[in-house]
C-alpha cells in the first residue's frame, strides 16, 4: 500500500531505526518513544490490525510475537538472572483507542515502571 507509512518504512523510501528483522518482519524505534524502550514491531506484509492478521495469518502473527520476544532480550527487558526487568506489549485497534497508523504494529515499552491500568 503506498498510502501506508509503515509500508513505505518496509519499502526503504522513509528512514527507519531498524532494531531487528526477518524475512517476514521489521522492528524500528518509535519517533516519539514513551518509555527508554519504545520499539514497533510489524509483519511487512501489510494488514490493518492485529485481529485481521490473526484471521488472514496466524503463523505471521506468531513471527511478530517472537519479533517483539527477541527486541525485549536485546533491550535487556527478559530476566537478567536477578531482577526481573519487565515490559509491555501494547497493540491498539481503532481510532478511539488510540490507532494512528493503520498497519498494524506491536509498541514494545519497557525501562522503566509500567503503571496499570493504562490510560
Ligand atoms: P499507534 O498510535 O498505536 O497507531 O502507534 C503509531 C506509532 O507510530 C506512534 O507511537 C508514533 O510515534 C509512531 N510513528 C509515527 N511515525 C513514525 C516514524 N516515521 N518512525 C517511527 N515511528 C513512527
Ligand atoms: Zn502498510
């Protein structure tokens, strides 16, 4: 999709923070981060949010998973034998809670305390 932004970030023609990438997924620092980790994780492959990707591709949607496992272990957010760190996987749907970019992506946050419930 052209129109896309997260589609024209997987196609090279706007610049990415590129953090870790597969065949089939990208993950990029977010431009205004929320937390010392803020890291968007999305297939390349464009669907609109994460309930379509489920339906049109479960094993992708599982690929995006293990994306945002694998940017967490990076960020050092996973169990480092000690204290366990922690971090959030947000995906939002839909304008009222919060979707901007119509490409779904998974927000992984973390470095810092998580409140809950968020807002
Ligand atoms: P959402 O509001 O859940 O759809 O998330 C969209 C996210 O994309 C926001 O956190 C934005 O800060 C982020 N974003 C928008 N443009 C860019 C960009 N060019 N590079 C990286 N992140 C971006
Ligand atoms: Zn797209």
């Amino acid at each position: 999709m052209t129109d896309c932004l997260f589609c024209r970030m997987v196609a090279g023609e706007i610049p990415a923070d590129v953090v870790h990438e597969t065949d089939r997924v990208l993950a990029f620092r977010d431009i205004n981060p929320q937390a010392p980790t803020h890291v968007l994780v999305i297939p390349k492959q464009h669907h609109p949010t994460v309930g379509a990707l489920a339906l049109a591709d479960p094993s992708l949607l599982g690929e995006v998973v293990v994306g945002a496992q694998t940017v967490a272990e990076q960020e050092g957010l996973v169990d480092d034998g000690g204290a366990e760190p922690g971090f959030r996987i947000v995906t939002n749907t839909g304008r009222q809670a919060g979707q901007t970019v119509h490409h779904v992506h998974l927000h992984v946050l973390g470095g810092r305390g998580l409140t809950w419930p968020p807002g």
